[in-house]
C-alpha cells in the first residue's frame, strides 16, 4: 500500500496516484512495513525523472549521449580472439555529469522516450563501424539493444535496413540484442518479427538469460543464434555458494541446438578458465575491458 499526504492541492489526480504508487512500489517486497509513505528522498527522485524526461530532447539533438563500446573474446582456441562489441548508451549530462543508465534507461522504457535513444544509438554504432572500416580497416560487428516496443514497431526493419544502407554495412555488422524478457511475454508478433529480421540475415542475441524465469526449453524454437549469460547469473554461480552446474547444463544444452553462447560480467582469469572449460564460446567483462569510449576502444582495438 502507497500513501501520499495530498498537501500540494494544485496536483491532478493523476500525478498523486503516481506519487501514492511510488509510495507502494517502494515496499513492495518488505512484509513486516508493507506501507509506504511518500516522502523527501521520492520526491527528489521524482524530480530527477522528470528533468531528465524534460532534457531528452536537447540532449539528443546536441549528442550528449555517448556510445561506449565492450569488447567480446572467443576463446575457444588457444588465444582469445577480438570477434565483436556491445554498444553501451552513456548520458554526459551538462549538469548533472554522468548519468548512469539505470537510471535513464528504465525510465525512458517507462514513458517511451527508448525508442528514440535505441534509434540514435543504432544510427551512431553504424556510422562508427564504417567509419572504423574505412579509417582503420577494421570490420568489427557491433551488438545493439533493440527493445521490446521496438520489435512490435511496423517499421522496425525498414529504419535498421536504411541505417545500414546509409553506412554501406551489410547486416551481420549489426547485431542485434533482445532481452530475454522480450521473448517471455511469448508474442507470436514478437517472434514472427524476429524470425523475419533472422531470414534477411541479421544475427540475434538473447540478452540477460537467466535473470528472468524463462525455461531452457526456449533455446528448442525461439529464433535465436547467440544466447548471453546473464552477469548476475555468471556472478551467483561464482559466488559464496558455488554452484557452477546449471552453468555448465546451460552451455552444453546450447550448444547442443547449435546456439553460441555469450557469458557477460567475467571478471577473474579462473572464471575464464572454467567457462572455456565448460564449452563457452565467447567471453565478454571486465577481464578482458571495461566499456570504452571511442577513442580508448579505438586504441584498445588497434594495439
């Protein structure tokens, strides 16, 4: 239960059902305080919310946001091997400085603000490959996040096709990122989008697996090349209570339907070890890089 003391009388409705359900969501899973009371600290979350809502616009128009970029190793030979990146969204806010993006990132799916960062996003990451191609001769594809109000957008394929069109990319320079939460909500809109996007010959990969309840019995016919481990999942199985066997199950159980898998957040070189051990195919955490901006990936690639 959320309460918020209606003090401000100028409020609409609206606005104070908002405020009484952040009241609510901010206890939801503590049984012994199940009220929540709006107060100070919400207040000024919610006043960040709606000056980073207000600041969107200007802040596409004059790049503030930035696309760092994550190296991914295959280390299924002897010596890893450089095979792609993720393209990771910064905010360098002119006032607030850095903004992280979980902060900005679930409220722009909240309010429908993410369709246009993922757009800019994808339009910045291919105008980057080809500039690295023609600059460096370096043809590195490049994961993009594609979010699940992008894939019911009808026009979904034509903007990836016209951005890769205007760059000269063909498409297995992008790649693109699925969350696994997407596939979940098992609409066939989704998965007919995806099989459609697979048959032009864009690659797919299924993000944060393992951070949700999907089943593995998903990996049998969801339309998907390249499956990513979770950080969190790689990060429990590592952890105090080691347990590194539904790992093991997951990567074998892949493989065995023909899909690459991706392991996110390795950080040790024994964590390395055993997931090369295991049979996984590329690695990708600050082991091998943090997210970098262009210049410093650019050296980082080019060293």
């Amino acid at each position: 239960m959320g309460v918020y003391s209606d003090v401000d009388k100028t409020l609409d409705i609206e606005r104070r059902f908002d405020r009484a359900k952040m009241a609510a969501d901010s206890v939801k899973d503590n049984l012994m305080n199940p009220i929540g009371i709006y107060d100070n600290f919400m207040r000024e979350k919610e006043m960040l919310a709606d000056q980073l809502v207000n600041d969107f616009a200007t802040a596409i128009r004059e790049k503030q946001f930035a696309v760092f970029y994550q190296p991914k190793f295959n280390v299924k030979g002897d010596e890893p091997v450089l095979v792609s990146a993720e393209a990771l969204v910064r905010w360098k806010h002119p006032k607030l400085g850095m903004v992280s993006p979980g902060i900005f990132i679930p409220l722009f799916e909240k309010n429908g603000l993410i369709q246009e960062l993922d757009h800019y996003v994808w339009s910045e990451t291919a105008a980057r490959i080809r500039d690295w191609k023609e600059r460096l001769n370096i043809s590195l594809p490049v994961s993009v996040n594609v979010s699940s109000i992008d894939l019911y957008d009808p026009k979904l394929i034509d903007r990836l096709l016209a951005i890769l069109e205007k760059n000269g990319l063909s498409v297995e320079k992008l790649l693109l990122e699925i969350t696994e939460s997407a596939y979940t909500e098992s609409s066939d809109q989704i998965v007919e989008k995806v099989e459609r996007l697979r048959e032009l010959g864009f690659k797919i990969e299924m993000d944060d697996f393992g951070s949700g309840y999907s089943s593995l019995s998903m990996l049998s016919y969801m339309p998907i090349d390249t499956l990513k481990l979770d950080m969190q999942f790689i990060r429990s199985a590592f952890g105090e209570h080691r347990d590194t066997r539904l790992l093991e199950a997951m990567i074998r159980l892949a493989d065995s339907f023909g899909v690459t898998t991706i392991a996110e957040g390795v950080e040790t070189a024994e964590q390395v070890s055993v997931l090369k051990h295991m049979g996984c195919d590329i690695i990708q955490g600050y082991y091998f890089s943090r997210p970098l901006p262009v210049d410093e990936f650019e050296k980082f690639i080019t060293k």
